[in-house]
C-alpha cells in the first residue's frame, strides 16, 4: 500500500476523531479511503455501486457485522484486549 500524510487544521482533525469514535471506521484510514471512494468511485459512474464494499459478498458480510455488534453477539476489541484475549 501506497502511504500519503496530510496535514488537517484543528477543526477537521476533530471532525475525524469524532466519525472514527462513533463507530463507523476502524481507524483513520478506513475513514479516508471511504471519503476517496466516495468521491471518485461514486463519481464516475454516477452511483456508489462501483464501491467494492458495496458489491457482494463485501456488503452483505458488512450488515450482518454490523448487526452482530448491535445485538451484542460481537464486540469491538482494541488491539492490546485482542492480544490478551489470545495471548499474543
């Protein structure tokens, strides 16, 4: 994988934590790569739809985790509680 860095004011790095805390991206760069996709994926044809993660199997492993952690049947660990869960 290609890295790139960027510089965000205050404001903006705010924004991202608050997105990243709320549940819906494992890290920063899950949220970057969903913000690039949306805008040059979706862009190009018309539709989000060219978004791997909306084709199968992607999507439909993606409702049925979500529903998992929502009924409580998974749980989000952070790595160092993964690590002693399976002592790593």
């Amino acid at each position: 994988m290609i890295t790139y860095n960027i510089s965000l004011n205050k404001e903006l790095a705010q924004i991202v934590e608050k997105k990243i805390k709320s549940g819906k991206f494992a890290n920063r760069s899950e949220f970057f790569r969903q913000i690039l996709r949306s805008m040059f994926l979706s862009e190009k044809a018309g539709n989000i739809e060219n978004d791997f993660i909306y084709s199968e199997p992607h999507y439909s492993e993606l409702r049925k985790r979500i529903k998992n952690l929502k009924t409580g049947k998974e749980k989000i660990v952070n790595s160092k509680e993964f690590d002693k869960e399976f002592n790593l």
